[in-house]
C-alpha cells in the first residue's frame, strides 16, 4: 500500500483526486480519515506517538484515538470538535489523494461549501444507528449545490449494528429517494466500520452480505473529470508577460490557467468582451514550448496580431459555444458572512481573472435546505443561507453556468468595507435546465 | 500501432497494468471510431503536472494582486522549488519581486553559497534580514541556555524587513502535510496590522479565486505549494532535475546527540560535557538554521536513493526538528505571532 519506491515513473504518472468529507458531530468522520490515513501507511511514528500520548491526556484512553490526526488547532482538540477546514493527504501507487475535511455543525455550512467547492468527490457519513438525519440532508444539499460529480455514502458505525444488512438497505432506500430530489449522480453506498477499519481499506470480514468495493478501492478507481478537457476551451487571462529585454524584445504572452477546453496552436479565438478576433501562434509553458495545452494547465499563450488584451479578459474559440456577455447574472448564493445580505447592497465582484462590482438588485428567495422549500417572504440572508438572487454589474462578465464550467461559473462576492469574503456564487441560466436541486 | 500493441503488450515499453484499465481503451476506441475528432480528449494531467499548474497560477495572481509582493527564501528544498515554480510562471519576463531570506547567522555555509549562486542563476533580486540586527537594536533578545535557538526570533527580523520594505505579500514554501497547524492555513492566508494570524476568523477560499484585498498596513502570506507533500517535492525536484545543496546527500559530520536527535558539532550549536562528537555519515532531511535541524543517518547519494529512504520512513520530515517540540500546539502558537 505504501508509495512505490524503485518504480519512480509509476509514481511520476499518478494521478490527483480531490474528495471532501462531511458528517455531522460524533459520527465518526475524523476517525474514518485517521483510518484511511493508517491503514494506507500514510502515519509516521511520531505522529502516531504524539497522538497516542494526546488521547491519553485527554480521554485517559488507552485506544488510540484516530480523529486527533485531523484535529489541528488547540481549540479543537480541546473541545473534541473540528472548526476548520482542515487539509489532510495521502497516496497509493494508483493515486494522490487531497481530503478536505469540513467540520459538521449546522454553524460550519460556510466550510462545508469551501470544502466542497473543489471536491470530485463528496463522501457522507451516515451514522448507522441514527440513519439519515437533518445534517445528512444538509451535506447532500450542500454536494448537489455545488456538482460534485461523485458522491459516495459511507454508512458507519456498522459494527454497532451488528453488520445488519436490513439497517444498511433501509438507509440505502431512504438516501436514493433524497438523492433523486437532489439530482446527485453516481451515488454508491459503502457499509463501514471507521472505528475498526471493516471496508476502509480493508473488505470486511464480518458482513459477508456485502459484495461491493472498499472505500479506499472506490476512491483509487472512480473516474474524475474525463469531460473538462471536452467543454468548449476557456482562457481567463491572469497576467500578461512583457521581458522588455533584448532577446525577448516584441514578446507578449497572455498568462492564465486554461479552465476547460483544449487550445492548439494554430486555434482561431476570440478575446472577450472585445469580441477582438486572432489566431495562436504559440503556448509556452515555462521555457517549453507547446503544441496543445489543457485543462487545468497553467500556459502562457501567444497571439497572431497585436491585440489589447488585459486581466480579466477571456480567451475562447471562435468556433466553439460562447459564454454569456452580460452585467445581469443570476446566481444561487451560498452566504459566508454574519453580517447579512440585503437586496440594494453593493459588493465587490471576483470572478475567474475579473474584478468589478455589483449591486443585488433582487433577492428571488432563499432556500430551506432541510426541508427544500423555497422562501418568499423573509429576503434577508443570513449566514449559512442559500438564496437565489440578481446582480447587476459594472463591467459586464463573460460567463458560462455553473453546471457548464465550474471556472467561468462560479464567483465571490467582497465585501467593500472589510474586504472580507461574503458570498459564494453560482451562476445559473436558467433553473428549470441548470440541473440544480430547487 | 495498436494492433501492435495488442499482440505484443510488453514489446519495448514496460506496460504496467494500469494500461489496460478504461481510459486507455477508451482513447485507443474514440480514435478508431473517429480519428478526426479532435475535440474528444481524456488526457488527464500527471498529480505532478497539476500541482504544478495549481501553484503556478497562484504565483501569477500574487504577481497580479498585489503592489510589492516577495518571496521568502530560506535555502531549503521548498523554497528552492518556489524559486524554480516562480521562474517558470514569468519566463521568459524577469521574476518581478525579489527574495527575502531571513538570516539567522546561524546557517550552513552550504546554505548561503547555495542561495547566492541560485538567486544569479535565476537572475532574482535578494534581500537579507538579520537577525543579528534585530538583536542589536534590542528588538529581538538572545535565548539562552544550551536549547538556545534564533528561530523564533526570526519573526521579529521577519515582520521588520516586511515593515522596512513596505511587502504586501510574502510568499512562503509550507506546506499542509508538514504540520497540524499548517493542514488549516489558506493558499491567501491574512495577516493584520500586527502580522499575526487568527486561525478562527480566517476567508473562506472557494474555487480557485483568491481574495487578497486588505487595509492599509495588514499584507497576506501566501503558501502557493500547500497541497504539495514532501514525497512530490522530491518528486518534482527528480522530475525536473533541480540541483540541491550537498547538505540534502549523504556526507561525512561531526555529530552529536540530544533527545535522540543528531545534530552537527558546529561552533553555532553549544554542547553540553556528556554529548560526545561522533563522525557519522548524515545528510539533511529538512534545512533549517543549525541550531534546529536534526539529521538522518543515511547512505543515500542520490534523489532516487532520497526518494526510497523517504517511501519508506517511518518519521515525518518536522520529527527532527526541535523547534515543534516545544509543545503540542507550537507551529500554531508561532504561526499566530507571525512566523513562516
């Protein structure tokens, strides 16, 4: 399980996958992680110790107490809760793996949605005694708002069940009816037991009912992203490289990370929203020089004809769909900030390379995720609130929706004042097509 | 060629198993079923290529975000990875702000030769801050006793040259898998007007857009290789053949031990009577100033001999280092005053 040592190309040829993990209080979600973090070798010894010393001082326990690997900071540990979002990495000889570890409470909903914001994979943890509850719903909202592609539902605490195979198939049948209303895709159900490592990394020995993957198998063999590098090409431009030297005297190169799509030299594009037309002449990547690049290489592209062409532009084929061109976005919000949104209000706008601002010309409603109602009579929204909303902008925005392009998508709303981040927005056409869950 | 490739699976390359599996075969199928479709693409990048993309555009939105941006140098292989990553997000434009590196005068000679010739290679701008000054102006005072270390007193130096040269930004090297304190820390982590960090009010990072839009006086650290571990820094540093200092292969020392960590008999490091100098062969596994850095006994030459001694270790990179030894929150503790 552990890297492969000899066989560096295998290593050099891995591939990234990014998961987030969510549950609610007690079910067990810093120990599922601190197991597959064990089992898959990527503990070391003094983390071990420090940990086995850490359990002793504050349960008394001689168990080791697996969920203090993830909890980082002193307050954590001390209220055996986790606050933050924390980073957690490990690797197999199939994949490295990137967890973002959200903490549960109702109150963390700002986390849960950063954590999820770059996931392909979203894990929930269902407590099986407890079955799906309020939080489990809120998790799987929070999955389907934000298009994780994958979502795998690990019910745990199987060993206190008894491995019972009728509590795993009622939580099953319950979860496909939410999951239907929600929109998730490719959802599958892994009976665990994080405590003990029954189907973490290891099959289990105990419920031979179950003939399905480990979780660690599922997660080393679920395809990620096939389709980004097939959606039309986008290129926010974050930097325009200008050597003003000698040898590098008339070079001029658009700097940007290609945010889906694929670009060849020789692609007829147009600059947005300058509807300014050319053709590549090159893409470099640091002192190489390519043929294509794509999704999510960081280029440097190079155009025919002299154009102006500046941060926050949008580099896009002439021949493939076009983004949206306009200052009026519709978006779905997820609020960040205790200091609520009001319709009127004037932010700061940062979308792909983009700055502008805005004003929230309607609240259209905001979302009851527990029971998926929408409400119309109460606009004000507070932390942790979903609500559907207009913006006008000063500059207009080049922008696909969010179900389309994550990149082009998706944007955050400043505050002008505290220059804090307030608000998480996704951008929808249309919400009858947009394959969102309202 | 496929067909080829069928009936003589193992011909000339090593085709491991992973070959064989979906992604493959769906290239080898959509070819044949449409050569000239050139719009139907499952490359997926290398982990390596896309951590590598991931930092890179980071660097690129602190060069674009930020008035007077620099990078923290310390001569070891995270920031030296920086120094190549931030290359090659300019190139061919000159890297437009300088290195930093807070000097603690306590540092292996190879450490400064390294740092000099690199900062020429690269044609970057480097700024030193002492910690001796900060001493001598009283602004810092000498720890004393044998544990006696400048570490911590590199914050002060720290957050003066930050002060002195007016930096917005101050990128750093750290990484998420070095410590449970840094598993927590955003790519734009900011800073108030004191330099300190409030792990509990910190921005929310969504996507890939990043908020460094701060008051007067307040900066941000930056961390553009946060998701990378220690096993991809080495990696890269294969990958990319990125020349090291010696310290990192194995060499001759005199050493000594403390608390079953070996550290060089170096003038920097006061002994104790009963800690007797032994000749061993070491090498570095993580570069900190003398006064910190353990290091491992071990006969690797090579990156590829690093990279199998480092596979299967069984102690993380920081176990040698004596300054998160000091309590179990102590990365936290100095991270909210303002250290790196």
């Amino acid at each position: 399980m552990s890297i492969p040592t000899k066989n560096t190309n295998g290593y050099l040829n891995m591939e990234l996958l990014r998961f987030s993990t969510a549950g609610s209080v007690d079910d067990g979600k810093s120990t599922l992680i601190g197991r597959l973090l064990y089992d898959s070798k990527s503990i070391f010894e003094d983390q071990l110790q420090a940990v086995k010393d850490a359990s002793k001082r504050l349960g008394g326990s001689e168990e080791v107490n697996l969920a203090l690997l993830t909890d980082g900071l002193r307050a954590e540990r001390e209220q055996g809760i986790t606050i933050d979002v924390a980073y957690r990495y490990f690797a197999t000889p199939k994949r490295k793996f990137i967890i973002a570890d959200t903490p549960g409470h109702i109150e963390y909903t700002r986390n849960m949605v950063t954590g999820a914001s770059t996931a392909d994979v979203a894990i929930i943890l269902i407590d099986a005694r407890n079955g799906i509850i309020e939080q489990s719903k809120r998790h799987s909202y929070i999955a389907s708002l934000l298009q994780i592609p994958n979502v795998v539902v690990a019910v745990n605490k199987m060993d206190l069940v008894d491995f019972s195979e009728d509590v795993f198939n009622k939580i099953k049948r319950e979860y496909e009816e939410i999951a239907q209303i929600l929109k998730l895709k490719n959802v599958v159900f892994i009976p665990i037991s994080a405590r003990d490592g029954d189907n973490v990394v290891v099959a289990s020995n105990k419920n031979t009912w179950y003939k399905g993957e480990t979780l660690l198998h599922l997660l080393e063999t679920l395809p990620v992203r096939k389709d980004e590098n097939n959606l039309p090409a986008r290129l926010p431009v974050q930097f325009i490289v200008r050597p003003h030297s000698d040898n590098f005297h008339d070079y001029r190169g658009y700097a940007g990370r290609i945010s889906g799509g694929t670009f060849r030299v020789g692609d007829e594009v147009t600059v947005l929203p300058s509807k300014t037309q050319s053709k590549i002449i090159a893409i470099d990547e640091g002192t190489k020089s390519l043929k294509e690049a794509y999704t999510p290489q960081s280029v440097t592209i190079r155009l025919e004809d002299n154009v102006d062409v500046s941060r926050g532009d949008l580099i896009v084929k002439t021949s493939e769909p076009q983004p949206t061109v306009s200052a009026n976005v519709s978006l779905l919000i997820c609020w960040l900030n205790h200091r609520p949104l009001n319709e009127g209000g004037k932010y700061i706008i940062r979308h792909a390379t983009e700055e502008t601002r805005a004003i929230i010309k309607v609240v259209h409603f905001k979302v009851n995720i527990n029971t998926l109602e929408n409400i119309i009579d109460d606009k004000t929204v507070k932390m942790n609130d979903i609500a559907h909303i207009s913006i006008k902008t000063l500059k207009p925005l080049k922008y696909d929706s969010y179900s389309e392009n994550r990149v082009t998508g998706s944007l955050v709303l400043i505050d002008e004042n505290t220059f804090e981040t307030v608000g998480a927005g996704m951008i929808v056409h249309d919400l009858e097509d947009d394959s969102f869950a309202i | 060629m496929y067909l080829f490739l069928i009936l003589y699976p193992n011909y000339g390359i090593n085709i491991t198993p992973e070959w064989y599996c979906e992604g493959f075969w769906i290239a080898v199928i959509l070819q044949h079923i449409n050569p000239n479709n050139q719009n139907m693409i499952i490359n997926r990048l290398t982990h390596l290529k896309e951590l590598e993309s991931e930092s890179i555009y980071i660097l690129r939105e602190v060069a674009a975000q930020f008035e007077k941006p620099v990078l923290l140098f310390s001569g070891g292989k995270d920031s030296i990875v920086m120094a190549y990553l931030t290359y090659k997000a300019f190139y061919p434009a000159a890297i437009p702000f300088p290195f930093v590196h807070i000097d603690t005068g306590h540092n292996f000679e190879e450490t400064i030769t390294y740092r000099d010739d690199l900062v020429k290679l690269l044609g970057a701008q480097l700024v030193v801050g002492l910690v001796e000054e900060s001493i001598a102006q009283g602004r810092a005072v000498e720890e004393k006793g044998f544990s006696a270390s400048r570490n911590k007193l590199q914050t002060v130096t720290l957050l003066d040259t930050l002060e002195k040269y007016k930096f917005d930004a101050a990128l750093g090297g750290a990484r998420r898998d070095e410590e449970k304190a840094r598993a927590k820390e955003r790519f734009f982590s900011h800073r108030d007007e004191f330099g300190q960090w409030d792990p509990k009010n910190q921005r929310p990072e969504l996507w890939n857009i990043f908020n460094g839009k701060k008051q007067i006086g307040e900066h941000f650290r930056v961390f553009p290789i946060s998701n990378w571990t220690e096993m991809d820094v080495w990696q890269y540093i294969l990958q990319e053949n990125i020349p090291l200092p010696s310290l990192y292969y194995t060499h001759e020392r005199e050493v000594f031990e403390r608390d079953g960590i070996i550290y060089a008999a170096l003038p920097e490091m006061p002994r104790r009577e009963s800690e007797t100098i032994e000749v061993k062969r070491v090498r570095c596994r993580t570069i900190g100033d003398i006064t910190c850095t353990g290091l491992t006994l071990s006969s690797a030459n090579t990156l590829e001999d690093i990279i199998d001694e480092i596979a299967s270790s069984r102690i993380t990179e920081r176990g040698g280092r004596s300054d998160d030894k000091r309590s179990e929150a102590a990365m936290e503790d100095r991270k909210k005053a303002g250290y790196f």
